[in-house]
C-alpha cells in the first residue's frame, strides 16, 4: 500500500484518527490533501494547496508528514502555530496513528534566554525597581527550566525593554567563544533539531538555514527529505525582508550599551574606547534626527539631504569604534565580538550608500524613536529560488489565501517557481446559509474628503444590531485613528467597549476582546490575518476599503516599475493579486468553525462598480450578496446576538 493510500485510509470513519481522537470527523477536502501531501513526499515534488478555512489542513499535511517516515521540516509563520504543532497538534497525531517520532522545536535565539547577557544584566543591575523584580523572577525561573524559552516566564510583558538585556541576536552572540557555550540554551535547541525526524520552525529560520546565513543552521535542510510551509502566503513578503540588507539606530545604540557594558567588564574603559562610543551613539542619533517628520517608509532618492552626511558619519564612527576595541583585541571574547560587529555595521553602511547589485531598491524606514536603512534585490523571488534549486526534496506550501480566483500564478512568481502541482479546496462551512456579504449602496469613492466618517456611519447600526462582537479593519492607520476617535465620542451610548490597536500590544487585545465577549475591535493590517476568534464574539467583520497597496510605497513602487519593464501589467499583475489575497485574508476572520455565522462588510464601492471587482468576488467565499443596511441588520437580529448566554468563546486554534 503506498502512502497516499494508508493516509487515506487514516482519514476514513472507521479509521485510526476518528477511532483515536476525539471529536473527529471526516471531511472530504482533508482526506483529499492529506493524499496530495502524501504524494507529494514520495515523489519530492512542489506542491501548492490552498485550503479554505475549515479544510482541517494542519491535521492533513501532519498526518503524511508522521507516516512517512521522513525527516522534515515544518516551517510556520507564527510562534503561536509553532508551539501549536508541537505541543498539541503532532503528539495528537502521533499517537493516533501510532508512529511514535521524534519531534523539535526551534524557534529564532532572540526567543531563549542568553545566560551571558543575562549575567552582565544581573551585573550591571536594574535599570528600575521593576527590573529588578523581573531580573529577581528570571533568577528564579533559570534553575527550573530545561528550554530557556523566555515565554516561559509569565508576567514579564512580551514588548519589556529587558528581554533585550537578556537575549541574544546574530549581532551579539559570542558563539563558540561564550563562556556559557556548553550550557546555551540555543546551542542545546539546535542539537535537537538535528536529531530529531519532524523540525518546527519559523519562516525566518527557514529562509536563514536556506541562505546559510548565521541565525540557521546551514545543516538543517541538506539533510531533509521535505519542507511543509504553512501559512505560506506570508513567505514572499518575509523573504523579500529577508534578502536585504538593513542597518539600524537602534541596532547601533545597541552596540553601544554592549561596548560600555563589555569594557567595564573587562577593566578596559579607557578614554579612546569612551570617545569612540559616544561619537556612534551621537552619528546614529543625528542620523535618526535627519528623518524627522518623514513618511514611515522613504525611498532613497527622496531622503532629506542632510540624511547622506549623516549615514557617512555613522560609518565613519563605526570604523572607528571597531578600530578602538581592535587595540585591545584578547581582552574577552565580549570586546572581540563588539569589533566583529563595528566592522559589520561599517561595512553595511558602505554598500548601503553605494547601492549596486543585490542593493538595487534602498529605502529608510522612520520609527518613534529611531530610524533603519535598508537595500534589497529587485527580484526577491529569482534569489529565492536560486536557494531552492538543487535542493533534492518535496516541498508543500499551504495557507488558505494562495490563489487570485483559481490561479496561483501571482504567489508562483513571487517564489520564484516556474513548476509546481496546485490544489485548491474550498471551505466546508455553509456560508450560503450563516453569513452574508454586505456592500452597502450610495457609498462614495475611497478618496472623498469624509469617507471614513460614511464608514462609520454604516458600521454603527451594524454594531447595535450585532452588540457590538465586531472587528473593523481598515487600510490604513490614519482612517483607523479617525474611526476610533468617532466610536470613543459615542461610546456611552454604544453600550459595547472599543478597544483599538496600539492601545495595549497585539496578543492582549485579543485576550480582552475574547474576554469580553461584546467588544470592538479597530484595526489595520496586523489584524488581518492570523486571529483566531470562534463563536459569536466575532459577528461583523468590517473592512473600509480594498486592500490595494499604497502606490507611493518604494518597494512597491519598484515591483510595478520591474514589471512595466519585462512586459506585463503593473496593476493586474502585481497590485491587483497583491489585494486580492490580503482581502481573502481580512474576510477569513469571520467563520472560523462550522457553527460560526456572521456578516461581512466590505464598504468599498469599487468592490461592484469597477470591471476588476469581479477578480476579488471570484476569490471570496460564496456569500450571498445584500445591498440595504435594513437586510444586513435584519440578517444579524436573526442571528440573535443579543440574546443572554451567547458570548461563550470557542478557543483559539
């Protein structure tokens, strides 16, 4: 029997999972990919599926993955999905099937604890009375754990200003020469790794081990049979980021918090080191200052004029720090690193200034407090491929939004594939029956002077009738900030909390939204995907227009002026797909499980008034479409969301 075949048969009624566990039930579209991916392993070939929500995708492409007997790697990209997959998920089915395998679990070093930096924290001692109480709790934590994962540890917010005191990055680490070498806990995570069938793993490490670059292995892959990428419509965007080079202030201030803290380690705080710190930490502040007032993302032609002197000054102080901790080279493996680094940092400023191949795009992108420079290959998806030719094993990628309509020749090309077998599943859920599509009638184009206001004004009848139980996403977080101040302005009559983003970080605004059980949420695009509400807390979704990309954008920008010039059409091609899915995407957080039901908005005109609505309707789920806010009100009245007893949540999955 082959595998495709046992695998079938694993997903049938009287089969080993619906025998073993519980709640299971067979579903057509699973035992089809389940077989897909099965095939797919034996035959080491690329394999794309997308599984509408509801597929039972995870289970189908686990289960084969188990079977095989394969070593693979899983690569996902959140570490929520990751320690779902091993913690819940793969010994499930493991023993369902009873394949007993050997499984592990990596995650990038920034999340374990690095017990060097960790000793000149304790050291240095606090920077406030509640450092020093979660330094106190870390002490505490360190003798009882096994993995080091800093997630660990509860009560220490995941956004805290220490986890960078007492974690490491490719940038810091002292590798082989750390006096804690033996006993790291990423050391320790990646000796794992390698021995064990079944690696979980983060995009970022994937594209790092395939690039054999620092932060992976470099030994991972070479030894695996396949690679299974889950959610894998966020590959392109992150191996775009990943293929740059980029540099920033406050990387900079970071090297020079380690110069001091190294050097009054060592006894070696001496006045050449002092003068070379102070001028880094002064040349990466005024390069920050030079962007003031500038757009989040610049391109490099459209730098302030000042910006050039600056970044030639960072560079400058940079080599010349390097040069200072180079004059006592031996001193500890702490000062030896900060010369690596100065040299490193000088070096990317260099290329980063002159441009050239592999640096075509630059651009600068502007935070609060701070300012980073970055420079990318035009095509992304040709470097990634090179990285994947050669590579003698099956790959599988997954996600429910891949394909533009049925085709998935947008996501193939920003990979970098030319071959590939497609499946496309649709969703089991009854859409036609729990939900509708509303679009509502008289709204004015996206660029009218008030448009956010008329959103509002569609949305407030929506949430009386609903209870609130809604997320409204928008496009951008300008709209997001008017929206909010609206709704705030309203909220004693609302009757339901508003909660926005950026009030509270991302994981506890979730947290408080599924607690609250009648709550609404305002978003912009981090919400989009990857949220995971079951049950009728989430009963609206409500999108303020389609998710096109802003033109203005440089790396956007230099897609459209790539394509423009092999041929092909800037908008259908590039911004159009681009939309599509980020749509298919915001739309995805509404039924989440087969007793779901609910209502989307989508209050963008184009959305029927222009020829290319039509690619984004031919991509969402089959909703039946209403066009009067008195049928969406009716429609969630009906659904009886008001009524006692109905804000249980289903969990998170």
């Amino acid at each position: 029997m082959s595998l495709a075949e046992r695998i079938g048969a694993a997903f049938e009624a009287d089969g080993p999972l619906a025998r073993s566990l519980p709640g299971f039930r067979p579903r057509e579209g699973q035992r089809v990919m389940a077989e897909a991916v099965a095939q797919a392993l034996e035959a080491r070939e690329v394999l794309l599926v997308e599984a509408g929500t509801g597929t039972g995708k995870t289970y189908a492409y686990l289960a084969p993955v188990l079977d095989a007997g394969l070593k693979v790697v899983v690569s996902t990209g959140t570490k929520t999905l990751q320690d779902q997959l091993f913690r819940r998920d793969l010994p499930a089915l493991s023993g369902a099937l009873g394949r007993p395998v050997h499984v592990a679990l990596l995650k990038g070093r920034s999340n374990y604890l690095c017990r060097h930096r960790f000793d000149l924290a304790v050291e240095e001692g606090a920077a406030s009375r509640r450092d020093g109480r979660w330094l106190g709790q870390l002490q505490s934590w360190l003798p009882t754990t096994t993995r080091g994962e800093i997630a660990e540890v509860p009560g220490i917010p995941e956004d805290a200003p220490l986890w960078g005191r007492v974690t490491s990055n490719a940038d810091n680490c002292l590798g082989q020469e750390c006096p804690e070498f033996q006993r790291c806990f990423v050391v320790k995570a990646r000796r794992e790794a390698l021995k064990a069938e079944v690696v979980v793993v983060n995009h970022h490490l994937l594209l790092a081990d395939l690039a054999l670059k620092e932060e992976g292995f470099g030994e991972l892959l070479p030894g695996a049979d396949a690679v299974v990428v889950d959610e894998a419509h966020q590959l392109p965007e992150i191996a775009a980021r990943f293929f740059a080079i980029g540099v920033g202030t406050r990387q900079a201030l970071a090297l020079v918090g380690d110069a001091r803290s190294e050097a009054v380690q060592a006894g070696a705080w001496q006045p050449p080191l002092e003068r070379a710190v102070d001028a880094l930490e002064r040349t990466a502040r005024e390069a920050a200052a030079a962007l003031a007032g500038a757009t989040p993302r610049v391109a490099w032609p459209e730098l302030p004029p000042a910006t050039e002197a600056r970044l030639e000054a960072w560079e400058v102080a940079a080599g010349e720090l390097a040069e200072a901790c180079e004059a006592l080279a031996g001193a500890t493996p702490g000062l030896d690193a900060v010369t690596r680094r100065a040299r490193a940092m000088a070096a990317r400023l260099t290329r980063l200034r002159a441009g050239g191949e592999g640096c075509e795009l630059r651009w600068a992108e502007t935070h609060r407090r701070s300012a980073s420079f970055h420079g990318a290959p035009l095509d992304a998806g040709r470097a990634l491929a090179e990285k994947l030719a050669g590579r003698e094993c099956g790959w599988v990628f997954t996600s429910a939004t891949l394909a533009v309509g049925t085709d998935f020749g947008a996501f193939m090309d920003r990979l970098g594939l030319e071959e590939a077998g497609t499946l496309q599943l649709d969703s089991p859920f009854d859409y036609a029956r729990r939900t509708r599509l509303y679009v509502p009638e008289g709204m004015p184009a996206p660029s009218t002077p008030g448009y956010t206001h008329r959103v509002v004004e569609i949305a407030l009848p929506l949430l009386e009738a609903s209870g609130g139980r809604a997320f409204l996403l928008f496009t951008s977080h300008r709209a997001l900030q008017l929206a909010a101040r609206e709704l705030r302005e309203r909220a004693a009559k609302l009757g339901f909390p508003v909660l926005v983003q950026g009030d509270e970080p991302r994981a506890r605004l979730l947290a408080e939204f599924r607690r609250l059980g009648n709550a609404v949420l305002l978003g912009t695009q981090s919400f989009w995907e990857g949220v995971d509400v079951k049950g009728p807390a989430l009963s609206v979704v409500l999108i303020d227009k389609l998710p096109f990309a802003a033109p203005d954008d440089p790396l956007l920008k230099a897609r459209l002026e790539a394509a423009r010039e092999q041929g092909r059409d800037p908008f259908r091609d590039v911004q159009l797909p681009q939309a599509v899915l980020s749509l298919k995407q915001g739309i995805g957080r509404l039924i989440r499980d087969a007793d779901d039901a609910g209502l989307a908005v989508v209050c963008d005109p184009r959305l029927l008034g222009k020829s290319y609505g039509r690619v984004f309707l031919r991509s969402l789920p089959r909703m039946p479409l209403v066009r009067r806010e008195q049928e969406a009100v009716d429609f969630l009245v009906g659904l009886g969301l008001t009524e006692p007893g109905l804000t249980e949540l289903g969990e998170a999955g």
